[in-house]
C-alpha cells in the first residue's frame, strides 16, 4: 500500500512538472535517483530544467562530464580504486570527484539542488585533462581496471543527483 501511495503522488507530481514545462526525460532522470518524495521531485527537477533552459554551459559541463565517463564505465568493477596508484592527472581527477560529491552531498542535505549541480558541472575541467592525457583502455589490465574504477567514482557522485544518461543531448 505504501509504494501504491508513493507511486500516486509521485505521477500527480509528474504531471504537474510537465505542465509546468519540466521536460518528461528530466523527470525521469531525477526519478533515477531513487527519489520518492514528490517535493523533493519538483524541485530537483526544477533546477535541472533550469539549468538546461537558463543556463546551458552548465547543463553543457554536466552532461559532457557525465557522458565522457558513462560512456566507458563498468559497473561491475566497483568504485575501488587504489589511490597510490594514480598518476598525477588521474589523481587531480579524483581529488576533484572527492570535493565533488562532500559538495553534492551537503548541497542536497540542504536542499540546494542548483549548487549539486554546480558542483557536478565544476568536474568537466578535470575530466576533460584525464581524457585528453590517458589511455584509459591501458593494456596493463589492472592499470585499466583502477582507471575504469575512477571512472565508476565519478559516476556514482551524478547518481546521487539525476541520471544524466536518461537526459536528451538538448
């Protein structure tokens, strides 16, 4: 009974973001991330629309960010990379994942959705240099098992937020 309330509320709460003019696949990116509060819903799907309406270099960083490490990530591996491991780019990119998802985490305990998403959009930089200076397909398969691990990392803290992949380019 409890999920049939949940699911209730949350499809009032769709239909009302859509005619808001909330994007269907925005929803169902924030819908992703295991939300079930609907008040939670409208208002991380508000500031994703924002973003992607207001300001689309954000939107731009978020989904290039997140689509750069999707694209190679391999769930199954974990997030468990070893950190002495890492070069010096690599270990830039997962000092900035770090500060990235404490950011997230404390701007969504606040209900701060749009400083999530700054926070996300501020790792295109540092993804970007990982990508353009690393193989990350090493043939040293636990060199590209730690690389794809990172990649996971840097997923995992977009999870937290939407689902980008379920987003449309534009």
């Amino acid at each position: 009974v409890r999920r049939e309330i949940i699911d209730f509320f949350i499809t009032r709460e769709k239909v009302a973001l859509r005619d808001a003019g909330v994007k269907a696949d925005t929803i169902d990116a924030v819908l992703a991330s295991c939300i079930e509060e609907p008040m939670v819903l409208a208002a991380r799907a508000r500031a994703l629309e924002a973003a992607r309406t207001h300001e689309p270099e954000v939107f731009a960083d978020l989904a290039t960010a997140f689509a750069r490490a999707n694209n190679l990530r391999e769930i199954g591996l974990g997030t468990g990379y070893k950190t002495a491991e890492l070069t010096a780019v690599e270990r830039d990119l997962s000092d900035a994942v770090e500060a990235a998802d404490e950011a997230v985490a404390a701007a969504l305990r606040e209900d701060r959705f749009a400083d999530a998403l700054t926070a996300l959009a501020a790792l295109r930089a540092p993804v970007d240099r990982f990508f353009e200076t690393t193989m990350v397909m090493d043939e040293d398969a636990e060199v590209r098992a730690n690389r794809l691990k990172l990649l996971n990392r840097f997923a995992n803290v977009f999870s937290h937020v939407a689902d980008f992949g379920q987003m449309a380019k534009k």
